[in-house]
C-alpha cells in the first residue's frame, strides 16, 4: 500500500475538527471552572471579596456548557447525516434506520452515553449557574471538578503509535479510516461503497428512546447532594446546605428510582428472560446508588429537625456519588462479563476510569476527616425512643442492604484482585444468583417494612415517653393485629411456603396499615405526611406485589403429560418450553393454545397465537397474543425474539417464542434442506387413487387462481395446478393441498405443497408443464365488455350476462369474511352439441388484492372470467377462453418423502399473578419522592 | 457506649454472618470431576466440543438440548441442557453452565454463554470484496 496521501472523496472532516476542538475546550473551562469556583469558596471562607473568582467561574462554566452542547448537537448531525467517515456513525447507525432511533443510536456507545452524563451536569449545573443563589459556587466547583473527569473520557488523545499507544479518552469523531485498517480504504470514493453496522435490534424499541437518559439523569443528580456536602465541608459551613440541599435529593432520588424501574420495565415487555428484575449485575450497580442515597436522605431529614445523623449525612452522599462511580467502572471496564448477561465492549478506560473512581472518595473522605471534629454534634445522644434513633436504624439497615449487594456483585473485582497476589486463587462466582440475593435482601425488606412504621409513630426528641407510650403502642399493636389477620387470609392464596415469606408479608403489611393509620391522624396538621406514606406504603405494596408474581408465578407452557421419569429431576427444573404444530390445538397448564398463523413485514415475522382458558365454569377466557422474531437483514439468523403481554388488572399472561426449526431462523438452512431432499418423478393417474410406497393420492385439475401466501395474480399470468388429497397408513386423516406451477413472462416457476402430517413436498415439474400446457397452445380466448342482459357470440357458443350475483353463489368460490365479492351469471348455449349450461364467474377483492374465480364446463372447456368492474359505465369486462385439450389421463409430479417439519414453534408463556401491585407500590414509592421535592422545594432556604 | 455505635456494630456483624452464612452460595468454578464427587449444583467452565453431535429436536421434548463440553481439566462429557438451542451456540467461545452431575451426564439448567465479538476489519473488508466486483 503506498503511503502517500489519498483524497478522499465525499467526506466532511469540519464537523469533525469541530468537535474535537469543543472536546478540548469542554476539558479546559473544566478545569478553569474549578479553579475558579474553588478559590471564591476560599475567599469567602476567609471573608475577603471572591466576586471576581465568581465571575470568572461563571464565564468558564457558561463556557464549558457552550462546548458540551456543541459537540453534542454535531455529533447528533453527523449521525442524521448518515456521515459514515465517523467511526461513531459507521457502528451505530444505517441507511435504514427509522428517525426515531437516532437517538438511541447516539447512546448506544460509550461516547455517547458519557455524553449524556455530561450533558446532564452541565443542564443541571446550569440551573445554580442562572438562579446565582448563596451556593452557587459550592456546588458548581464540585461539578466542575466532576466534568473535568467526565470530559477527560472523550479527550481522544493518542501518545505513540500501535496498539500499545497511551491514550487519553475516546473520542467520538474519530474517522473510521482512523480507527480500523482495512484495504478499503485504499479506494479514495470508499464512502460510496460501505453503510453503516445499523442499531442491535434489540435496542430499536423506544425504551431504548428514554431509559438511558432518564437513568443518566438520575446518576448526574446524585452529584447535587454529593456537591452540597462537600462544598460545605470546603466552606466550613456545615448545616447551612442541608435545607436547599433535600428537594435537590428527593429530586435525585425520584428520577434515578424511576430509570431503575424503566430498565426493569423494558426488560419485563422486550426480553424473553420473564422478569422484571434479575439481580444481574448491571441493574444491581444502579440500584446500590439508589440505596444508598435513600439512606442518605432520611439521615438528611434527621439531621434537618434535630441535628443527629448530620455526620452520617455527609458519608451517604459521598458514598452514593462514589457507588454511581464506580459502577460505571464496573459497566465499562467488561469485568463484569462472565457474570452478567449484558453485552459489553471494553473501552480501553479502563486505567481512567480507575482515576476517576479513587480520586472522589480520597478527596472527599480526606475532607471530611480533616473537618471532622468541627461538625456539630449535638450534646446528648439520640434517646432510644426518638424517631431520630430509628430512623438511624433504618439508614444503618439500607447501608447494609447496599453493601452486602455490592460486596457480592463485585465478586470478579475481588477474584482479579486475588488472582494478581496469588496465581493459583481460584475464581469465586455465585452459584443461583436470583436465590441468593432474594434469601438476603428478603430481611432488608423485612426490617425497612417494621421500621418504616415504629418510625412514623416515634416522635423528634422525645421527651414525654412515659405519656405517649400507651397512644404510640396503642396504634402500633392495633396495626399488627390487623396485618396479621389480612397476612393469614392472603395466605390462603399466595403459595408462601417458607416462613421467611410469610414474615415478610406481615411486614409489608404493617408498613401500609402504620403508614397509613399515622397519615389519618396527622394529616390536617401536617399535610407533608402525604410525601412519606406514598413511599412508605409504596413500598409495603411493591413488596406484596413482587411476592405474588414471584411466588405465585404459574408456568404455562408446559404439557403435564410429559414423560419426565427418565431424567429424575427435582421440581426445580421446570420445563417452560413447549411446541405447537401450526393449526393444532395443544393442552397446557390451564389452557389450550394454538399456532394459528404467522405473517412477515420486512425482517418482522409476527406470529398468532390463540389462547382459549379450560375453566370448566366459568365463561371462557379466549384471547391472542402475537410475538413476533425480527431477522438480521439477510435473513440467516433471528437477531430477537419479542414477547406480548396480555394484562388483565389481577394477572398478566406473557409469552415468547424460544425457537422455531431451523429452517425458518435461517433461510439459508431451508435452502439447504431444500437442496438436500430427494425428489423422486412419479406418474399420476388422474381420478384414481395411486399408490406411492406408504402414501395414497388422488390428484385433480384445479384452474382456480391459486391461493397461496407467496403468490399474487398479475395480467398475463397462467397458472395450472393439481389438487392432491393425500393419506398414509399411519396418519388416516386425508390432507388436500394444491402444488401448482406458474408461467410469467415466459418463466416458469414452480410452487411445491408440503403436507404436515406425512411429512411429504410434493412439486410440479416443468415436464407437466408440457403435458398440460402443449395443449394449451391452442387455446383460444377473447375479450368483451358486456352489461347486464347483453347476449353475446363466439366461437359457436351464445353467452346471455343473465344478472349480476352478490354474494356469488359459485360454489367453487370460497368466501371470507371481509371480501368484496361479486359474481356474474351467465347462461350459455352451444350450437354444436344443442347444450345449455351455466357459468358463474367470481370476481373478489381481498385483503386489497384482486382474485379471480373462472368457471369452467368440464365438457366444453369453455372458461369465463369476470376480469373487471366498470362502474362509470355500468358494464363488466369479461374474458372466455376455449382450451381444446383433452385432458391428459397420466401427469408428472415430484415427490419428497421425510421432508423435516417447519411448521412448528417453540413456545414459553408465563403467567404473573399480582404483578401490577408490584408496578402500583414502586411507581407511588417513587412518587412519594417527587412530592417530598415539591414540598421541601418550598422550605429550602 | 453510644447507643447509635452500638446499633452500628451490630448491623455490621449481621451484615458479616450474613456473607459468611451464604458462604455455600458461593464456590468456584467447578470441574466435572468434582460435580460428580459432591454431587450437588455447581457452575462449570468449558468449552463446546465442536466435532461432537449436538441433538435438539423440539418435536419429540423442546426442553431438551444434548451436547459434548469440555471442563478446563479437559474432561469431555455430555451435557443436555433443560433449554431451548440458543442460537449461534456453535460459535461460542465458552460456556458456564450451572447443575448437577447424573450417572455420565450433566444435567444444566442454566447456561451463560460467551460469543466472540465482531471485527472491524473483516465486515469492512468482505464489503468491500462484494461491492468491487
């Protein structure tokens, strides 16, 4: 390859240049921005002027924000373009990519996705960047400081060459000529010959639209509580932040919550694993944040009224910036492969990213220490009746709950850690990670329901214990009665076996029942209650509803008939799988199924599945449900599988395909299988039954137009097809299909039949074309225009249109329910033989698409046609046709026998008892955070 | 003694008898010699015996998929799989899969399986190949 410089043609390098120079500056004002804002925080502290350091502050984040914007909005035109020079836009977008998914096309990669991050920093800084308010540069200098990271990631500078070069960041307009070495790009017009890699079909959904940056949004948020605390420790002022610091974290809280419950509902409606939460890795890093600052703000609150837990405020925000850190690391660095049954490409940050995750929490935690004894606190310690101490208990029990998920999903870090002092250490991995994190999240669950009631009735300070005793255990003891009694009766549904469960139960309920008894008795008073009974009861139904669905959930795909002896299995191994052969009812769990049909739209294929419920009482329940698979664009292989819900108030019943037979996930397979049968030529004897090896046939002529999903009648068509019924010994039930071959523009093409249950293809050679179609060479034909009574002559018949018929009553013509039918009568009289006869040709539209229906007089051969409809002039056009042929007695065929079947799915449907609550219980949980915003909003400064 | 540190100790040693109580949840990655040893549910890492017959056939029990597996000792058995065939499963690069050992043959319920990731150059350049001619 020569190496001299080629011009490239086509390509637009500007945007390109552009952006990687608002990258840089985005890096700089970063950087600028913090110094800035630092040193006003400095100057302030010592009571000089700081205005200055402020205003320069102000210009660099403006600044900064400019850039971040800018590379973002090029970087969004690029890849509306379709400009495939950029390496981004090469891998994540195609000719054929729908508008709509350009935008989860720019957070596919993890450019993009860092992107979003920073593009919610700079949107939310930019709020304390407008408003100038008292802690305008505490919080701005945290996230400057945040940013300079952040845009560090997607520097894109290379020092050396090779593979080995150390490199600083990603750059996101990288050219791919750049970043991959292939002889293409030795032609100076390349861009003409490639398009793009195209979306994962898997994230051309709209969840794909909005979960991410409303999930980012949530990570950026938690840099908002995170910046108040460690701006205050900067500027000495240590409970100043805490009142317009909450709205800031229940905001946080809210959004980050309802992206984790996005992803889960994505996961539930798009993803064959049946669920809604897999305790797989990934969702488990964005939940430990979550966690954690849910801990955060309720030591926050108790640090607000009482000055307790004001220490412990401090390390759950610096601990939940640091948890969204690191599982970013986690995310992108790919240690998490064998674990997780995400995809992950590995970035090569992964020397960054581990920076960026030790710098925070050293700075922060070194701080924090440094200003440790001059945090106050307050001279008495919390008294075991106060709210503050349960409260602290609470926060203690989310602590826990994240550090015990985030120790075992770390579980690679650790082995790798351990691999490198020991080489022989052998990875530990968790065996049943479902069982295992649902066995001890269950007693979190467990105590957060308890404690969230003893909290409500537990009062700030509390110093009259001895006269508030009997009212606090009165409504305690009267809400643990009832939960006991309405935990016995629910038991008598939920399939609760272990007494964990049971317990469980119990205290979600006590949660909604003290919960909701305190918001009765405080509500005139102090409407704020409103805010923590929606979580707080939320909660409680969120519980009731996941144990329902999990512990209720009821496999309906399953043939209980099935011989399952052999392998001895326990009744954990439950067999979710099934198959139903197309047209043939099969029996399941509870109802009865079946594969009715499939139609394909472009590389979707959407398969009709009817469900009828075998309930012997009561009305029956039928319903369907279409799953549908989409096809890679050559068809050789599924790329998804798309489940469909159907959702009643008490149940959702969710079913998928999880296979289908090779032949139909790979057309290739089915050419090959195509290929490989064995076509024997036979000679049928029309009108009789023949013989061949273990089948039986009859064979007739069918002129009819074929009926046939593949095929469409155009003018100038012939076709000839035989109608063959046939049975075997084994399988008695006769079959009737029609192979048939079709002559277009002078190619031939030929349409075999398979027959299902004797597994036999039968085709047309191009011999019985000759047979049949020799004679048909002389076939004769006219056309005429006719209305209603006109008579008409030729070829020694007299044709009378006797009326016009609707519905036509040929009974060759098989209706269907929304066709636009009409027939034609005619009464005809042949000279010749002194014959009268009738003929009633149909002409039908169906599905948009014309059909013609021919009569034909088996002792004439004379054929009528109803080819078209003139309504303006009231008159019909019709075609007759006069085959001189006799027919011929013996016709060719091919016939294949063990041809392997393809008309089957593999099918899995899953009932969900309950589920909704869980919907119902985490949406108020979340809910409860936004009001909670709303209302602190209001009280903040 | 602070009561709230004394509240704080002991979450943190139920949060440590907790890990140390699932301890059994926990294991390394097993071989086949030692799921037929301890005869309980283990993960094994392997590979795909790619020259040996893989059977599944939905008609006769579409949760049952047959194969060959090769442990990192190197011990090839057979391996049926309570699943559906994924797709692609001939090109894996390797498989965790997680059950127990019966008679002469693994029974997994589970399976992770790692695929090898696209390259760059090639796409591009059997496109280019196509689009010269």
């Amino acid at each position: 390859m020569i190496l001299g410089t080629i011009a490239y043609e086509g390509e637009h390098l500007i945007y390109g240049q552009l952006g990687t120079l608002a990258l840089i500056t985005s890096f700089v004002f970063a950087i600028i921005g913090f110094i800035s804002y630092f040193s006003a925080i400095r100057k302030q502290k010592a009571g000089e002027p700081a205005q200055n350091w402020k205003n320069l502050g102000r210009v660099s984040f403006g600044l900064h924000g400019v850039s971040v914007l800018a590379v973002i909005g090029l970087l969004f035109y690029l890849l509306i373009a379709r400009h495939y020079e950029y390496a981004y836009v090469y891998d994540h977008t195609s000719d054929s990519l729908p508008f709509k998914y350009i935008f989860s096309a720019f957070w596919e990669g993890q450019e993009g996705s860092f992107l979003l991050w920073s593009f919610w920093h700079v949107i939310l800084g930019g709020i304390f960047w407008v408003n100038r308010g008292k802690f305008e540069a505490n919080v701005l200098s945290v996230i400057c400081l945040v940013q300079v990271f952040i845009s560090s990631m997607l520097l894109g500078l290379y020092m050396g060459f090779g593979p080995d070069a150390f490199k600083i960041g990603i750059n996101p307009f990288v050219l791919l000529r750049d970043s991959v070495d292939a002889p293409i790009f030795a032609n100076a017009d390349y861009l003409s010959l490639i398009e793009g890699r195209g979306l994962n079909a898997l994230l051309q959904n709209y969840w794909m639209t909005i979960h991410p940056p409303t999930l980012f949004l949530g990570f950026a948020s938690t840099t908002i509580p995170f910046a108040f605390a460690l701006g205050g420790l900067w500027e000495h002022d240590y409970k100043k932040w805490l009142a317009p610091a909450l709205p800031w974290a229940a905001f946080s809280a809210g959004i980050l919550g309802l992206g984790i419950l996005m992803g889960g509902a994505w996961a539930y409606e798009a993803l064959t694993f049946g669920g809604y939460w897999a305790w797989d890795p990934v969702e488990n890093m964005s939940l430990v944040p979550w966690i954690m600052l849910v801990a955060g703000i309720h030591s926050h609150l108790v640090a607000r009224s009482t000055g307790h837990s004001l220490k412990a405020t401090f390390v759950f925000y610096i601990l939940t910036f640091f948890l969204v850190v690191y599982s970013t690391f986690l995310v992108r660095s790919g240690i998490l492969e064998e674990t997780s049954v995400h995809a992950f490409v590995e970035s090569g940050l992964e020397r960054q990213l581990f920076v960026f995750l030790a710098f925070f929490p050293i700075l922060a935690f070194a701080t924090y220490i440094y200003h440790y004894r001059k945090i106050p606190t307050p001279n008495k310690e919390e008294r075991l009746q106060s709210r503050e101490f349960w409260m602290f208990t609470g926060t203690m029990v989310l602590g826990i709950s994240a550090i015990l998920i985030t120790y075992f999903t770390s579980l690679p870090v650790i082995n790798a850690i351990a691999s490198y002092f020991d080489p022989l250490h052998e990875p530990l991995v968790i065996n049943d990670p479902v069982d295992h994190y649902n066995k001890n999240q269950l007693w979190i669950a467990l105590l957060i329901g308890l404690l969230s009631g003893v909290g409500q009735w537990t009062r700030y300070r509390e110093r009259n214990m001895k006269l508030y005793r009997k009212k606090l255990f009165k409504h305690l003891l009267i809400s643990a009665a009832i939960s006991l009694l309405l935990t016995f009766g629910f038991l008598q549904w939920l399939q609760a076996t272990a007494w964990q469960y049971q317990v469980l139960l119990f205290s979600a309920f006590f949660a909604i029942l003290t919960n909701t008894d305190h918001l009765i008795f405080t509500i005139r008073r102090n409407p704020k209650t409103l805010a923590s009974w929606f979580s707080h009861a939320g909660f409680g139904i969120m519980i009731i509803g996941i144990l329902a669905s999990g512990l209720n959930k009821e496999i309906i795909s399953t043939n209980m008939f099935a011989q399952r002896g052999l392998l001895g299995l326990d009744e954990e191994t439950l067999q979710k799988n099934i198959i139903l052969l197309k047209g043939s009812p099969m029996i399941m769990n509870g109802y009865e199924a079946t594969y009715e049909d499939d139609s394909m739209d472009g590389t979707y294929r959407t398969y009709d599945i009817h469900f009828a419920s075998l309930d012997s009482n009561s009305v029956q329940d039928t319903f369907t449900l279409r799953p549908n698979i989409i096809y890679n664009s050559d068809f050789t292989k599924v790329e998804a599988y798309n489940p469909d819900t159907r959702r009643r108030w008490n149940y959702d019943i969710f079913t998928h395909l999880s296979g289908l037979p090779p032949q139909e996930m790979n057309f290739e397979e089915a050419r090959k299988i195509e290929d490989s049968l064995d076509y024997v030529l036979t000679n049928l004897t029309l009108g009789d039954t023949v013989q061949i090896g273990n089948h039986f046939l009859i064979a007739e002529f069918d002129t009819r137009t074929p009926d046939h999903k593949e095929y469409k009648y155009q003018e100038g068509d012939l076709t000839v097809g035989l109608k063959i019924t046939s049975w075997s010994d084994e399988f008695t039930r006769p079959e009737t299909k029609t192979p048939f071959l079709l002559v277009r523009d002078n190619a031939l093409f030929q349409f075999s039949a398979y027959f299902p249950n004797t597994r036999i293809k039968i085709k047309l050679p191009e011999s019985f074309a000759d047979v049949v179609f020799d004679q048909a060479m002389a076939e004769k034909n006219t056309s005429v225009e006719l209305k209603v009574g006109d008579s008409t002559r030729w070829e020694g018949f007299t044709m009378q249109f006797v009326e016009v018929q609707q519905p036509p009553t040929n009974a060759n013509y098989e209706g269907e329910a929304d066709d636009l039918a009409i027939g034609a009568k005619f009464k005809i009289w042949e000279t010749q033989n002194n014959r009268e006869f009738n003929l009633e040709p149909v002409f039908f539209i169906r599905e948009n698409e014309v059909f013609y229906t021919a009569d034909i007089d088996s002792a004439s051969q004379l054929e009528a046609r109803l080819t078209k409809v003139n309504p303006e002039k009231s008159s019909f056009s019709f075609q007759f046709a006069l085959q001189e042929m006799k027919s011929p007695a013996e016709v060719p065929i091919k016939l294949a026998e063990n041809v392997p079947r393809s008309d089957y799915i593999v099918l899995s449907t899953i009932k969900f008892p309950g589920i909704n609550l869980f919907w119902l219980g985490s949406c108020l949980m979340l809910l409860g955070f936004f009001a909670s915003m709303i209302v602190r909003w209001k009280s903040r400064v | 003694m602070n009561k709230t540190l004394i509240a704080a100790i002991i979450l943190i040693l139920g949060a440590l008898s907790v890990i140390i109580f699932t301890s059994s949840d926990v294991s390394s990655y097993g071989t086949f010699a030692q799921a037929e040893r301890s005869g309980e549910r283990l993960k094994v890492v392997g590979q795909l015996s790619k020259d040996k017959d893989m059977v599944y056939d939905p008609v006769k029990d579409p949760n049952k998929f047959t194969f060959f597996m090769k442990d990192n000792e190197g011990r090839e058995e057979k391996v049926i799989l309570l699943q559906a065939k994924p797709q692609d499963f001939e090109l894996s690069e390797q498989l965790v899969m997680t059950g127990k050992m019966k008679d002469d043959t693994f029974i997994a319920s589970d399976m992770l399986m790692k695929c090898p990731s696209k390259y760059n150059d090639e796409e591009i350049y059997i496109r280019s190949e196509a689009a010269g001619e």
